[in-house]
C-alpha cells in the first residue's frame, strides 16, 4: 500500500453506483465525509460516528460497510453502492424499497438508506431468509422510529417477490 502525505490532499478515484468519480481527500477524510460533502451523495447518512447505528452502511465492492468507518482513501478503484444506486430510475422503486413502502418500514428515514443497503446485501446472498436471519440482519442498525417489526415484513415480502420474479433481482424493480 502507498504511503500517503498526511499534508496534502490526494485525488482518489473509484466507481460511485456505477459511475467513475474522483474527490479530493486528505489521508484522515472519512468516506461519509467523502462521499457527503465531496460528491454530495447525502443519501448516506451519519448518526454515531463509530460503527454502532449502521446508518452509513454503504457497500463497496457488493459488500456492506460502515462509511465512517471507512477512509476515502481505501474507496481507491473500488466499487461503492449508496442508497442513491438503489433504484433503477428517478421514478421507479427497487423490490426493497418498494415494499417498505408498503409496509410502512420507515418514519423519519434517518435509518432507512443503511438498512435497505444491508438487507439488499444479503438478499442477493441468501434469497430465501428465515425470519431470524432478516433480524440478525437488522440487528446491526439502530431505528428508534418503527420498532423492526415492519422492517421485518418488508424484507419478507421483498425476498418472496424477488423469488417469483428472478429476472427482476437487484437491478430492475416493480412501479411505485
Ligand atoms: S454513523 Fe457509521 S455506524 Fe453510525
Ligand atoms: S425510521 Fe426513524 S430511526 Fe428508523
């Protein structure tokens, strides 16, 4: 791994939900902070700072990640999904999100980006999740607002919905 002058900034370079970006960052910048203010993807959201809430949970690379957990620097050449790469166009809603729609699963929504990336995660693992499973899953954010429990019935339903329809999984979605 390079060694990188903490004095000066470097530029970084890396793939943002599918397009190539770049952002000027100092060696300590962290990825929220990157990802926030340098390209303005706001989708991803900041609570703790310490990798306790999981509201910044992005996922680099298909895998999830705490962003503030995470230096810019690291984003080099990699692969970064945000809430902002969820939905295939502007007016159209992903499987996922498109259930907790229905379901109700959010209410402030300062939870919401972090866990429709963690659950998009793993049901592109494992498409057919016990209920346990989807609560482990869950487990890994903090939501004061809604109680999981519709959480839960979202991501039931989204997975039964992704079953029936295999060619629609992760890039396509249903109408809102
Ligand atoms: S802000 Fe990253 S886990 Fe809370
Ligand atoms: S919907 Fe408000 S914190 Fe989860």
């Amino acid at each position: 791994m390079p060694r990188l002058s903490a004095a000066i900034r470097h530029r970084i370079g890396f793939k943002l939900n599918g397009k190539p970006v770049s952002v000027e960052a100092e060696p300590r910048l962290l990825a929220t902070d990157a990802l926030r203010h340098g390209l303005g993807a706001t989708g991803t959201h900041v609570g703790c700072e310490h990798g306790v809430c999981g509201a910044c949970t992005i996922l680099i690379d298909g895998a999830p990640a705490r962003a503030c957990l995470t230096l810019a620097v690291q984003l080099e050449g990699r692969e970064v999904t945000t809430v902002e790469g969820l939905a295939p166009a502007p007016d159209r809603l992903s499987v996922l999100q498109a259930a907790f729609r229905r379901h109700h699963a959010l209410q402030c929504g300062f939870c919401t980006a972090g866990i429709l990336i963690s659950l998009e995660a793993f049901l592109r693992e494992q498409p057919k999740p016990s209920e346990q499973e989807l609560r482990e899953v869950v487990g890994g954010h903090l939501c004061r607002c809604t109680g999981y429990t519709p959480i839960i019935a979202a991501a039931l339903e989204a997975a039964a919905l992704l079953r029936r329809q295999p060619q629609v999984l992760a890039a396509e979605s249903i109408d809102v």
